[in-house]
C-alpha cells in the first residue's frame, strides 16, 4: 500500500469518526431518552404490581373485618363503606351486601342491590349474571313461571358460569309451577351435566324419587344423547 492510499485511509476513518461523533451530539439524547424510559417503565411496572396487590390485601382485610361484625344489619352497613374505595371489587362487595341483607330478612333491599347489578353494564358480566341468578332465587315463584324460566334459560346457555346452577333452578320452578314430569326429566338430564356438583347431584337424585320418578340410567341417557335444557 502507498503512503498516498494509507494517508487517504486514515483521513476516511477520522471523517467516519467525525460524522459518528457529530451524530451522537445531534441524536444521542433520544438514546438517553429511550433508556430512562425503559429504565422508569420497569420500575413504574413493578412499583405498580406491589401497589395493587397491597391495595387488593388491604381491600381485603376491610371486607373480611366487615364481615367479622356483630349483627347483619352491622354487616351490611359496614360494607357499604367500603364501596367508594372498591374499585373492581364492588360487585362482588354488593353481592355479598344483598346476601347479608337477606340473611336478616331485608329481602326488598337484597333485591334491590341485586336488580341495580344485574343491569349494570360496567361491571363484569360474571357478577352481573350471578346478580340476576340470586335475584331469581330469592324471588323463586313470587316470579311468572314463564318469565322466569326465560331469564333462567338465558343463565343455563351452554358455557355460562352457572349453568348448572340455573339448570336445576329450572327444574324447582317446574315443579313450583306443579309440572311434576318435565321437572322429574330436567332433574334426570341435570345429572349429565359435567359442572354439576357432587352436592347438587344427591339433591337432583332425591329430588325424582320425591317426585315419583325412577333414577335413570346414566350410560343409556347418554347414548341416547339426552341432555339438560
């Protein structure tokens, strides 16, 4: 290599290195940027899974001490308080209000946390059908048998979360309604269903013999693809 073509080498280095350091002036602040924003985000992140799981005990030790209160109405009163600081969780702080007012015979005001829930549509759908389904069977006959089968077979669609539930609802109101047979049937299916309880079972058995009706044989009802409706 000629002294020429090495001096010519060394110049285009010291250019690169001119331009590089030109560019790091001009731009090396959104690098810096970058990093204390990814730097800040993961702090911020972690700083904010610490709060909200402190936030979510603390929640919980105010429900559980309401709870722990003498008396329902104490109770009820108790955890009303907590609602403005509830967050998510006040759904299910209602839900659990309206059961310790019905425990103490306020069925009026049980229900009506139970409706305003159940029509809410910002809280989870979860919690909105588990208000309607409480509110079904507080209500039980007091409700038109054919309005109520109809919001029961809107909980009992396949996949809900308390399908079974709502489907053996569905057979105490036939048999409120004196339709012992379709009542007898819907116990029978209700036995085939795969979210059914071990508790729910032995009730759905004792309830066809109580009304006359024979226990099925559960491999020929599933042959036969009989199922809950």
């Amino acid at each position: 290599m000629s002294n020429t073509d090495s001096f010519i080498e060394e110049v285009s280095e010291e250019v690169r290195k001119d331009q590089l350091y030109g560019y790091f002036k001009k731009y090396g602040w959104i690098a810096g940027l970058l990093i204390v924003a990814i730097v800040g985000g993961t702090a911020y992140s972690e700083w904010s899974k610490a709060s909200k799981a402190s936030n979510a005990e603390e929640l919980g030790d105010r429900i559980a001490a309401a709870l722990e209160t003498d008396g329902n109405v104490q109770q009820a009163d108790a955890l009303a308080a907590i609602l403005p600081d509830a967050g998510g969780a006040a759904a299910l702080i209602e839900i659990q209000r309206a059961a310790v007012l019905a425990d103490n015979d306020d069925k009026a005001g049980a229900l009506d946390i139970l409706d305003t829930l159940a029509l809410d549509g910002a809280a989870p759908e979860i919690y909105r059908e588990l208000a309607m389904l409480k509110s079904l069977m507080l209500r039980g006959s007091e409700t038109e048998y054919g309005k109520r089968i109809l919001a029961l077979d809107v909980l009992a669609k396949p996949g809900a979360a308390f399908r079974a539930v709502a489907l053996e609802q569905k057979a105490l109101a036939m048999m409120d309604a004196g339709k012992t047979d379709d009542a007898i049937k819907q116990f029978q299916a209700l036995l085939l269903e795969p979210q059914v309880s071990n508790a729910m079972s032995e009730r759905a058995r004792q309830s066809i013999i109580a009304l006359g009706g024979t226990l099925p044989d559960i491999a020929e009802m599933l042959s036969n693809g009989v199922q809950a409706q």
